[in-house]
C-alpha cells in the first residue's frame, strides 16, 4: 500500500506541474501576443468577419473561391475528405468539380486548371490557393464586378504571397485577404 | 521543386546540429552529472520530498517494472474519470462539451497514457479545455518521460556489472520530465506563439462571413499543446485535423519548428546511448543504419506523392506540385510526404495533411515504417525496440563466426534471446491478428459503415489503424469510422499490450545482463560497431518485417497502386 500512495502524490504533483502550471505560463506568454494567440481576426466595420488563416466557404462569382471543402470550410468541425485517389466516387466527384469550373468560369482551358482549386484539403479551412488558381478565376470575378480585368489582375498580383526569405515554400494567395482588397477597391471605383 | 528541397534539408541540418549536443547532454542528464539545469536540483528534491520517494534507492529490474505500471495506472484511471466527467463538472468548459461514454473514454485513456495519441474523438468538439490540458498536457509530458525513463534504466543494465540493480525509475521519470521535456516544451511553445499560433480559453467564436453566411469557429489553447505533442512523439493535437488546421501549424515557420521537434530528441537519444555506454562508436552505426533507412523512405514518399494523383493526371489537369487532396497549400506535397515519414518513424503520429488521402505508396512507406517501429522511433522506447534488433543481431552474428554469442562484453544466452524474439513477435501477431479478425467482420457485414473508401484502400485503412495502434503511432487513415464499440475496444487493448511488454520484456533482458560478468574480448568477438555488424543488423530488420508484414501490405496499398 505504501508505494501506491507514494505513487498517488507523485501523479497529484506532476498533474500540478504539467498540466496546471505550464500550461498557466504559457498562457501568461500568451498575453504578450493578443492578437495572434487569438487566431488574427481580421475586423470589417467593428465586427470579426474571419481569420487571417482560416479559409471561408466563396461561392459566388464576384468572389474569388478556396479550395473545395470535405466540410463546407466548417471552422467548428474541421476534416479533409479522407478519399484514397483509387476510390470510384471520389473521381467521380473530381470529374463533377471539373465540369462545375469549367461551366462557371468560361473561356478556361481544362489544361490550366491546377489540381488544388478542385481538390480538398486536410483541415477543410486552407486559407490559400496557388496563384494559378486565382489567375484562372481572374475574368469571371472581373465579368461579375464589372471591372477592367487589367484591374482585378493588379490586385491580385498584390496578393501574391511570395516564398519566405524567397527560397522556403511555394508562393500562394491568401483568399481572404484578396477578396477583402478586392472588396475595398470595388467600393473605391 | 528547389523550394521544397531546401526546406527539407534545413529541417535536417537543424536536427542533427542539435540531436548531438542534446544527446550529450541527456546522458549526463541520467548520469547525474554536472548540467546547466542543476538550478532544477532543489526543485526536484522538493517533489522527491513531498512523495516521499528515495530517488538514490536502486531497484532490480521488476521493482523498476512495478513502479512504472504502477504509476501508469494512475494516469490511466485519471483520465477515465476526468473524460467520463467533463461534461458533468462543467469546469474550463465554455463550449459545453459533453461527457465521454466509457468505451471511447477508456479508449482515449489508454491512448495517451500509452504515448500513442490515437484520437477516436474530434479534439474541438469532444475535450473540454479543463480536459485538454489536465488529460491531454498532462500525459503527453509523463507518458514520455515514462518513455525516457525506462531507456535510462536499460542504459544502466547495459553498464552494470553483477548487481543486478538498474537505478531508480522515479528518479530517471522526474529528471526527463524537469530537464529534458520542460524546458524544450517551453522554448517550443514560446516559439509557436511569436510565429502566429493562437492560445487563450476563449469560447467559440461565431461571425458573418463576407458571403453572409454564420460561421463559428473553435478556439483553444492550441500553442500549449503543440509543443509537448511534438517533442514527447505524442501526437494528439487540440484540433480533429491535427497540424493541418492553421490554427495549429499557421504557416511554413511554425511547420518547421514542428517538424524539428517530432524528430529532435528520437534522434538525440541515439547519442544519449553512445555516450552512456561510452561506446560512440556503436552509437553512429546506430544512428547510421536508421538513419540510411529514414533517408530511404523519405525519398520514396516524396517520390510518389510529388507524382500527383495518376487518375487526375489522366483528366488532363494541372499538377505543378503533386497530389494535393487532403494537404494544405502552404505546405504542399513534398513538407506534407517528408513530415509523414518523421511522424511515423519517430512513433508520434501528429499529421500535416491527411495520410488517408496520399498516393498509395506513400501510405504504404508510412505502415512500412511503424511496422519497423524502430527509425529513431518514441522517445525512449524507440531505442528499446531497436535493442532488441541489435540483441538479435548480435546473436545471429555470433553464431556466424561461431564464437558465443555477446555484446558490449556480456555474453548473451538463450533467455535473453527468448525474451527478445516474443517482443519482436508480438507485433505482427497485433496488427496482423487485428487486421483479420476486422476484415472477417466487415466480409460478414459490409454495411457496417467503416470504411470510406472501397477496395484495397478499404483494407489498408484498417490495417493502418491497428498498425498505428500496436506501434503506438496515433496517426490513422481517419476515413475509418472508428468511434465505435469494436474499434474503441480493439485498439485500446492493443495500445496498452503494444506499450507495455515491448518495456517489461527489455527491462527483463536489462536486470539479466546487469547481473552478469563481463567477458573480455578476443580477436574472434564480432566488433559490433563494424559494417558487417551493420550489414547483419538491417538483414534483420528486413527479413523480420518483410516475412512479417509483406504479404500484408501486398494486399492494400501495393494492389491498390497496381490497381491504377
């Protein structure tokens, strides 16, 4: 019996240590970074309207869209689709997203859609696209905007995210922020 | 294709410019000699104190062996009763989460008392906060410092002579938790939060998106976590899509100080042996032969994955990167397939993209590796299954040259050899045994609803989960509907067997050789840091896995890739 209660206390202490102190310091850490240890919302007249790294559900055609989401960009449940690339259905659902794009946005090729913008991605919220995917989409957003595309295309190429340090990683667009400048600079015109 | 290479060689570069000192360190760490953390000195006599624990009284190896199960045991029941209660106690819980039912709850117990981190529940939306850090936190540092300590143990088997004693377990559990874990987890996290990863208690938040649309969002402290996830190769992340989810790894810096720790100290304790038992020597064979098999799988995975999906290559479509179904953007094909192989390797199984969704072959390079379970491996454990490769080795090798078989001077007999090849066994035995008594049920009802994918995937997602299970991995093909009475049952038991006598059958072998003589050597010893020595070892590994395993993975991601 004696050492099970020596054991017991030893559980109690480093239960205080481990999980009660440290994960206190950290949260006093915490402190000193408010904004991000908050997840970096980004605010449109005074309210939250989403995340700097959380990607939202863009479906109509004034918007520049993510990637397809296993669970609708549903930021309270995330998931990917779990799909093997052998399964039947789930070329099959390939096969529907490449027929939705190409119906939606028209006069693009099928040979330059890149695979991201038609699959799904691991946590359901990827904030980013590859900036061929926002290339292609350039002239239906600008068609729906009524805007020059000469225009819509600077503002993209303003959101480009460049490689870090120019050399770790691949450049990408950040969705949100693009459809928010995009939507900053419609009101401007 | 530049891009990415280079950011996989900075990861490596970083863990090997610090696996060593840290590898030293660790060791003098377990030898009590002088380190800079002394400051923790009167810390720890405070906790040796208040438990009233002798941390100088030496035990034999089932003393040791006692005083791990039974503390783990703690833990466990610990765990249980935290998760069948959270919801009933309501403490640090603002987005009302429910209790557990028992059977996920003795699931998710065994899973993190174990190290293993397989997660049958969604971490947003089945852990209260007060759960995630008193539960999970909690046992994600002294699930690894149990993992640590009993590697201790066995290096001081190794180095004894006739005594039979192996050192104080409570001893090696606090110093690994106070000098080694705690200090890396607060470097990582504090390193986490400046690079962009959220942390507060906040409740979800809920908001109008610019298409007008509500949407909520889960929040968490997700930095604390994140750290001690990785180094202690635990795995279990605050969010259901694990490092996947920005809030978890925002971007490619918090990507690759993730990636560093999940292989950092799996790495180090490889020096921790050689400098132990003053054998470096032994010590970079170690590392060089897991090293070459690391490098080999790596190479694989990134072969297929950056090959893209083939059925879409067919389609015509663009695949600049590779395949890129079930992985994020900012990270890509080639950091998502190079993370894989480190995660499955090192025994931690936290995952950046979704590993159900890789190409096939990936997926098998991944089972490949837990079923070696031996590449660096868990913290602690990992070496101690790799023990049991080098104990093998030396016997076969022995009886090559036809000298008695030894190694490191003491001579090694029938029962240790007995002892090691029932542990090697019981692997295969686990999944194998698993993964037929699962596809048995599922023949005699397909409509049970487990599988999300048909075919061979199908069966590769089940033969991944307890592969996963028994190398107490915790990564999964998640498509598997696993919260469920058989799933939750199964894999829990295997998890504990999988944790425990791969620990028990060593520190037998351990408190064995400590009690023996040392033989001095002749010209005829086998040289066990020679190459043919190194030759023998991977033969054995090879020809333990591949006779084990082959025919199975033949079956799901070999016939699947052959299916495409």
């Amino acid at each position: 019996m004696k050492p099970f209660i020596k054991d017991i206390k030893l559980h109690f202490v480093t239960l205080l240590i481990f999980g009660i102190v440290f994960p206190l310091i950290i949260w006093l850490f915490s402190l000193g970074e408010p904004t991000s240890a908050f997840g970096n919302p980004i605010y449109k007249n005074g309210k939250i309207a989403g995340f700097e790294n959380l990607g939202q559900n863009f479906h109509s055609d004034g918007y520049f869209w993510g990637r397809p989401s296993a669970v609708n960009y549903n930021a309270a449940a995330t998931g990917g689709s779990n799909k093997s690339v052998s399964d039947s259905f789930y070329n099959a659902t390939i096969q529907e997203r490449i027929n939705d794009f190409l119906k939606r946005n028209p006069g693009v090729k099928k040979e330059e859609i890149p695979s991201d913008i038609i699959t799904a991605s691991g946590s359901g919220v990827d904030p980013h696209i590859s900036v061929q995917a926002a290339i292609i989409q350039i002239k239906r957003v600008a068609k729906a905007r009524h805007l020059p595309e000469m225009e819509v295309t600077k503002i993209v190429i303003e959101n480009i995210a460049p490689p870090l340090l120019g050399m770790f990683g691949t450049s990408k667009v950040n969705v949100l922020k693009l459809n928010l400048s995009l939507d900053s600079k419609t009101k401007e015109i | 294709m530049f891009n990415d290479i280079i950011g996989v060689v900075l990861i490596l570069m970083v863990v090997h410019i610090a696996a060593y000192p840290l590898g030293n360190y660790i060791s003098r760490v377990f030898k009590g000699e002088p380190v800079f953390t002394d400051f923790m000195r009167p810390f720890e006599e405070k906790i040796y104190h208040l438990c009233g624990i002798d941390s100088r009284h030496e035990m034999d190896w089932k003393g040791n062996t006692k005083a791990l199960l039974r503390l783990n045991a703690i833990f466990f029941v610990w765990a249980f009763i935290i998760l069948v209660t959270q919801g009933a106690t309501g403490f640090l819980n603002p987005a009302n989460i429910v209790s557990m039912d028992p059977f996920l709850a003795f699931n998710t117990a065994a899973s993190f008392v174990t190290n293993t981190n397989l997660q049958h529940y969604s971490g947003e939306t089945g852990l209260s906060y007060f759960s995630q850090i008193a539960v999970v936190v909690f046992l994600q540092f002294v699930s690894a410092a149990s993992g640590i300590a009993v590697f201790a143990l066995l290096l001081v088997g190794l180095v004894k002579r006739q005594s039979g004693l192996l050192g104080n377990f409570y001893y090696f559990f606090v110093r690994s938790a106070t000098r080694v874990l705690l200090p890396l987890a607060l470097l990582v996290s504090l390193l986490l939060l400046l690079a962009g990863t959220p942390n507060n208690y906040s409740e979800p938040v809920s908001y109008i998106n610019l298409e007008g649309d509500t949407t909520v969002v889960a929040m968490g402290p997700s930095a604390t976590i994140t750290s001690i996830k990785q180094l202690g190769t635990n795995g279990g992340g605050f969010y259901g899509t694990n490092s996947a989810h920005p809030f978890e790894n925002a971007n490619y810096i918090t990507n690759v100080i993730e990636n560093i720790s999940i292989l950092l100290i799996p790495v180090a304790l490889v020096f921790t042996f050689g400098f132990y038992i003053n054998h470096r020597k032994l010590a970079v064979l170690v590392f060089s032969v897991m090293s070459m098999l690391f490098i080999f799988f790596v190479v694989g995975a990134v072969y297929f994955e950056s090959q893209g999906n083939p059925l879409i290559t067919k389609t015509g479509l663009m695949q600049p990167t590779g395949s890129m179904e079930g992985k994020e953007t900012r990270f890509g094909p080639m950091l998502s397939a190079f993370w894989g192989v480190s995660t499955t390797s090192t025994s931690n199984g936290s995952v950046n993209s979704m590993h159900d969704s890789q190409t096939p072959l990936a997926g098998g390079i991944y089972m490949l590796d837990m079923m070696i379970n031996a590449i660096y491996g868990g913290v602690g454990v990992g070496m101690l299954n790799f023990f049991l490769f080098i104990l093998v080795s030396a016997f076969i090798g022995g009886l090559m040259v036809g000298r008695t078989p030894e190694f490191l001077g003491k001579k090694i007999e029938a029962k240790e050899i007995k002892i090691a090849v029932l542990v090697i066994l019981l692997h295969p035995i686990l999944i194998l045994v698993g993964s037929a008594i699962s596809s048995h049920l599922m023949t005699i009802n397909p409509e049970n609803g487990w599988l999300s994918n048909d075919s061979y995937h199908g069966f590769s997602q089940m033969l991944y989960e307890f592969t996963s299970a028994s190398a107490n991995n915790g990564s999964g093909f998640e498509g598997l509907a696993d919260n469920n009475v058989f799933w939750n049952v199964t894999t829990g038991l295997m998890m504990l067997l999988g944790r425990y006598i791969p620990i028990i059958g060593p520190l037998a072998i351990a408190g064995s050789l400590a009690s023996k003589n040392s033989v001095p050597s002749s010209e005829g010893t086998l040289d066990a840091s020679g190459m043919a020595f190194g030759v023998i070892l991977i033969g054995v590994i090879i020809v333990v896995t591949a006779l084990s395993f082959f025919p199975a993975l033949s079956l799901g991601p070999v016939a699947e890739f052959l299916s495409l």
